[in-house]
C-alpha cells in the first residue's frame, strides 16, 4: 500500500476521532558550512531535503534555471495620471484592460488599479451624493427663509 494513502487514513481516522494529527516530518541532515543543520523538512524516505539530496541535484538545476527564466516582476512606475471623476476611472480601466491584454502589466498590479478604482467610483459618487444634499439644503433653507419674509 502506499504510503502516501496509509498517511491519510490514519489523518482522517484520527480526525473523525476528534484528535488532530500529528504528522512529525525529519529534518534534513545536511549540515551548512557554519555547521548549522538545514532547517527544511527531508524528503520522505530520504535523509535530505530537495535542495540537498544527492539524487535530486539534476532536478535542482533544472528547477533554479527554470526559475531564472520565469517573467520577471514590472516594478517600472507607470504614468501618473489624473482621477478626478469616473469618466478618468473608466479611462483607466480600459487603458489597464488594454495593457493586461498586451502583456505590459503584470496582473497583479491590474488587480491593484481594478481593486482600488472600485473604491475610487464608490468614493466619487459618494462626494456627488454628498453635494446634492447640500445644495438641496440650502435651497431647501433659501425657501424657508423667503416664506418667512
């Protein structure tokens, strides 16, 4: 039986039971040039970790080169501009849905600006409200004041 299915019987066994597992994982065993022991967890069936495994160290190459090679983060500032009201929010949007689509912007920072001028439109229309009011109260004041003249 394998032992990755035995592992989850017993979790499972023991969760139904109401107890939570205790699953002890070895530490690796190689031991850095400072003689400190590597803190990961080994391998199972195995005294290393990947990163220190005699049979893995082909495996390690190809994975630090293909991490070498993954895209790399666009920390360029883009353009500041302008967001006064929410025809300049949908400007935005499109301008950032365009860079997405064409590979500019990293998604991450397109969620950013989707995320906050989301709130930016809450914000603008919120102040537009707030406004409105305002200028209906005091057109609501103007009339009690001239009724009263």
């Amino acid at each position: 039986m394998n032992v990755w299915l035995i592992l989850i019987v017993v979790i499972s066994k023991k969760r139904i039971r109401g107890h939570t597992p205790q699953v002890k994982l070895m530490q690796c065993q190689y031991l850095k040039p400072n003689s400190e022991q590597c803190q990961a967890n080994a391998m199972l069936e195995a005294l290393y970790c990947f990163s220190h495994n005699p049979e893995t160290q082909e495996a390690k190459k190809m994975a630090v080169i293909k991490g070498g090679k993954a895209l790399k983060k666009n920390y360029e500032p883009l353009p500041p501009i302008e967001l006064t009201d929410s025809k300049s929010v949908v400007t935005l949007l499109t301008t950032t849905i365009g860079q997405v689509r064409a590979g500019k912007v990293d998604l991450r920072v397109a969620n950013c600006i989707g995320f906050l001028a989301s709130h930016l439109i809450k914000a603008l229309e919120l102040a537009e409200l707030e406004n409105r009011v305002t200028e209906i109260e005091k057109l609501t004041l103007e009339r009690i004041t001239y009724k009263n003249i």
